[in-house]
C-alpha cells in the first residue's frame, strides 16, 4: 500500500518539481528576450516587446557571431558525421583486432575535460606556428564532436538486422548497391541524430572554442561570454530563444511522427 | 536528438551472423582514428612537452625553449592548490546532488511512464531541453535570479529571516548550483537508459518473495541499473573538474571560487605563461586518468562505449 502511494503520488509531484527547476532559467531567457530593455543590459524587467526580435540584426555583431557559429558547426558536423559515420559501421560490422584500442582511442575524447582539449590543441598550433581562425575552431570541433556521432550512429547500427543486407545480396546486388539502397536508408535516422547531436554541441562549444579563435573568430557563445562583463544585450536571448524553439519543434515533430506510424502498423497488425 | 547519443534506443537486437572480416575496416577505421590521433593525442603530448619548457634566454613574456624543466609542476601543484581542491570538491558534491536528483526523475520516466510512450518521450525532451538552449545564457540566467537585489533573494531572505546582507551569487553554494543544473541532463540520460531497459518482472520476484520495497530497490533495482549511474556520474563528473565559466566571476562565482579552469585560461590565454597552463592541464588529466580507472576497476564496468 504505501509502495502505491509512492508511485502514484510522490514520484509525478516529484517529477513535476524537478522539470519545473529545469525549465525556470529557459522561461526567464526566452522572456527576458521580449524585455523592453535599453542599450546592453537586460537584468530588469522594463515591459514588454517585439523589438528585439522583429529588429535582432540592429547589432550587427550578434548576427556577425551567429553566422560563423553556422559556418563552424555546418562544416564541423558534416566532417565528424561521415568520419563518425565510418567509424560506427566498422565498430559494430566487422571483427578486427585492436577493438579496445579503437574503442578507448574514441572514449578518451569524452572523457577529456574541455580546458585541456582547448589547452593542448592551441598550444599544438602556437608551437606550430600557424596562428589561429576559422580553420583552427573547425578542426578542434570537428575531434569533439567525432566520438559523440560514433555513440549515436553505433547504437542505430546495433538494431539494423544483417538479414536485409544478406536478402539484397542474395538477390544480386552488388556490395555498393546494398549499402546505398539497403544499410543507408536504414542508418539514416541514426546519422541524422548524430549529426544534430553535433551541431548542438559544436553551436554552444565555448571553452574550446575560446581557446582555438585567437581573437581571430568570434562564435555565438564568444559574443556571450564578452559582453557577460558589460551586460548581455536582449538580442542574445532572441537568437538562444530560437535556437531553442526550433530544436524543441524539431525533438517533438520527430517524436509525434514516430508515434503516429507506429500507431498505423499497430492498426495495421 | 541528444537524446540518442546516449543509446536511449531499443535494446540492440542480438543477431547470429558472423561479424565481417578483412581489409576494408581499416577504410572505414582510419580516416577518423588519424583525425583524432593528429587533433587528439598530438596535442596531448605537445602539452606533456610544453609543460617541461623553460622561459626563453631571452627573457621575453611568452617565449620558451624546450628543456626538461618541472618548476612549473611545482608552481601549478603549491600554488593553485585551493583551485584543484575546489575543482574536485565542487565537481565531486555536483556529482553527488545531480545523481540524488537525476534517480527519481528517470525512475519515473524509464519505469513509470512505459505505458505512455508518447508522454515518456515528451517528458524526456523535457528533461534534456536545458541543452538546447545556450550554456552560457542559462548561466546568466540563473546569475539574474540570485543577484543580491532580485526579487528572489528578497524572497528567501523573509522566508527564512536572514539579515539583509545575505547573498548567495558569489558563494560556492551558487557555483555547486549552477554546475548542477547545466550538467544534470548527462545524468538523467545514462540513468534513464538503464532503468528504461530493466526488466520489472524481476523487481517483482523480488517482491514475490517477500523483500520490502527498500530491498527491493537495494538489491534489485540499484545493482541492474549500476551501468547507468557509472556512465552518468563520469560524464557528470569529468567535464565538471574542467569547467571554468560557472565559476567565473561574471557568472556565478567570485574570486573565492575559481577552480584549475580559470587558471588555465589565465595563464594561457592571459599571462601566456603556456608552461604553467600546460602543468595545471596534464595534472588535471592525470588525476581524472587515476579516478577513472579506480572507480571503473571498483564497480566492474569496462565496457563504457
């Protein structure tokens, strides 16, 4: 009896608290995007309006700092997605020796606080001598976000039946036949959630991003980080707001998609 | 999306077909195992290399020349002592209140919800939603919150009659707070995926025979779930021990709390005493290094990829 209280009762009201504790400091950036602030600083509540979000370019330099946070995370996500891609076919298709090696060469990565990566990556080009931009941010990126695509594209390899692929062969496809028409339609899903995995983290990377640009490039979370000192402008919150919006409608389509076609084979069955 | 990064999908089906064999996996292998061997391990040991540097004959600031000097070591280990204290005092009670609150939450969605797929799934992107909004905004956010004239503090200061000078932004109450809260969804995701995979016919045989709902949980339930809380508390745990921006003084700390981040940003990016930087990164690898081998040999899960 009172293991059914706890699970009828307690837990729900629990659960309630702690998704409201997760979401209070979303809702106050999304609001504190409509704030009626004037010039940089955007603590106190001053009314509401649309201006920030009908006239987010006014400050050239957030929308400078949201486009190369576009241009580093596109280039970055399509390296690591077909680099990660490769990685997880091969992890989980075929038998080779030195298994553990790959698997801990993938693990350390993830394992690896950020401020070393940053540290060690930059002082590699300063000794180097190549100084710092575009190219320096991408290719840090594109090692951080290598293993997460392998994780995320592994696990979807994991649940591809090899019966389709050896069905195709059997019916006279050639090796490159069955993987464009059979294994990557197949795979796709998981590499799609790979590849947003990626750009996620690379479009919010700071630290490592901070310590690869030189001064050189300026990112979306550089932008926030800088102007943290003098009062983050309420123009921020609008590109953070829909940078959210869009990743929520994104999650949610996805998911009441899936759930209608299983409904429909259920209807089906 | 996130979400699948952490293998939240259905249990891997177990298949009975051979596993390929041949050259081609090193096509398929290499491209990627060279890009992190060139962008990984060089830098690591570059890092190894720059830390033993020695300041340039010169004398100039920022100019060094390879030798076989430890002085920085000594330097970064005496003196950013209290850093490398905080930095794995806060990362270990971060760790500790994520897990106590992230337990319950993904109980409830793993366990509870299964009839609901749609309303787990929903509630799971709930979970995860602080990802998708920017780190250092939600950071901000959490700052406005707490400053010492909000609304908030007002609040907690009649609640429970504290004077007036009470504040919390600053203390390493709010900096513990704000690592909790922007690393808990790497928590909740691995736990979720253990307790959404446990088989509940078991916890009933346990119930069957008599076990209370206390031992049901301790014997059954915690040890089948173990997996889930190794993998949360290390991705909890290791970016924590790096992370410099919640305890930054334009976040939610104050000069009192900066942790082996900050000084590895200042000295680097700052003082471009890269030798030092360099020390204090390769003492915070090997130290997370160390942890995580002992506590993976302890709990018996190698396999964490």
């Amino acid at each position: 009896m009172r293991n059914l209280r706890l699970g009828r009762f307690v837990l729900p009201v629990y659960t309630v608290i702690a998704l409201v504790y997760l979401l209070v400091p979303i809702a106050y950036t999304i609001a504190f995007s409509f704030n009626d602030s004037k010039g940089r600083t955007n603590t106190l509540w001053q009314g509401f309006t649309l201006d920030k979000w009908l006239n987010v370019c006014v400050r050239g330099d957030i929308c400078d700092a949201v486009g190369s946070s576009l241009l580093i995370s596109g280039v970055s996500t399509l390296v690591a997605t077909v680099l990660g891609t490769a990685m997880a076919i091969a992890l989980v298709r075929y038998s080779f020796k030195a298994r553990s090696l790959v698997s801990l060469s993938l693990f350390l990565p993830m394992a690896t606080p950020e401020v070393v990566m940053g540290a060690g990556l930059a002082g590699l080009f300063f000794n180097l001598g190549t100084g710092y931009g575009y190219l320096t941010v991408i290719l840090a990126h594109i090692m951080f976000c290598l293993s997460f695509v392998v994780v995320t594209v592994k696990a979807r390899v994991q649940t591809l039946d090899p019966v389709l692929e050896e069905a195709g062969a059997d019916l006279y496809a050639s090796p490159r036949e069955v993987f464009w028409r059979i294994t990557f339609p197949l795979l796709l899903p998981g590499i799609v959630s790979g590849a947003l995995l990626s750009f996620a983290l690379s479009f919010d990377d700071f630290i490592i991003t901070y310590f690869n640009s030189g001064g050189a490039v300026t990112t979306f979370p550089m932008y926030i980080y800088i102007a943290a000192s003098k009062g983050v402008p309420a123009e921020a919150n609008v590109i953070a707001s829909a940078v959210f919006l869009l990743a929520i409608l994104i999650v949610v389509g996805t998911q009441i998609g899936s759930n209608l076609r299983q409904k429909r084979i259920m209807a089906i069955k | 999306m996130a979400i699948a990064g952490f293998n939240t999908s259905a249990a891997p089906k177990q298949s009975s077909t051979p596993l390929k064999t041949g050259k081609f996996v090193w096509v398929l292998l290499l491209p990627g195992l060279l890009y992190l061997g060139m962008f990984f391990m060089v830098p690591l040991v570059s890092l190894l290399i720059t830390s033993v540097e020695t300041p340039d004959a010169s004398g100039a600031i920022g100019m060094y020349q390879y030798g076989f000097d430890l002085s920085s070591y000594q330097h970064v280990v005496i003196d950013y002592l209290p850093q490398i204290g905080r930095s794995f005092g806060y990362a270990f009670l971060a760790t500790v209140f994520a897990l106590l609150i992230s337990y319950p939450l993904a109980y409830f969605v793993g366990v509870k919800l299964r009839t609901r797929p749609l309303i787990q799934k929903l509630t799971l992107t709930l979970v995860v939603a602080p990802f998708f909004i920017s780190f250092l905004l939600r950071t901000i956010a959490w700052k406005q919150i707490f400053a010492d004239d909000s609304v908030t503090m007002g609040f907690i200061r009649n609640l429970f009659h504290l004077d007036q000078t009470f504040h919390f932004l600053g203390t390493p109450g709010a900096v513990v707070w704000g690592l909790v809260y922007n690393f808990i969804p790497f928590m909740t995701l691995p736990l979720y995926t253990s307790l959404e995979r446990l088989d509940l016919r078991l916890l009933e045989a346990a119930g069957d025979l008599y076990a209370s709902p206390a031992s049901v949980f301790t014997k059954v339930t915690l040890p089948l779930t173990m997996p889930g809380v190794i993998s949360g508390t290390l991705l909890t745990f290791i970016p924590i021990t790096g992370d410099y921006v919640n305890a930054s003084r334009d976040f939610l700390g104050s000069s009192d709390t900066s942790m082996i981040g900050n000084m590895v940003q200042a000295d680097f990016l700052q003082n471009s005493d890269y030798p030092s930087a360099s020390a204090m990164s390769a003492v915070l690898m090997g130290v997370i290094l160390l942890i995580v081998t002992i506590y993976v040999r302890r709990t018996g899960t190698e396999d964490l990829l």
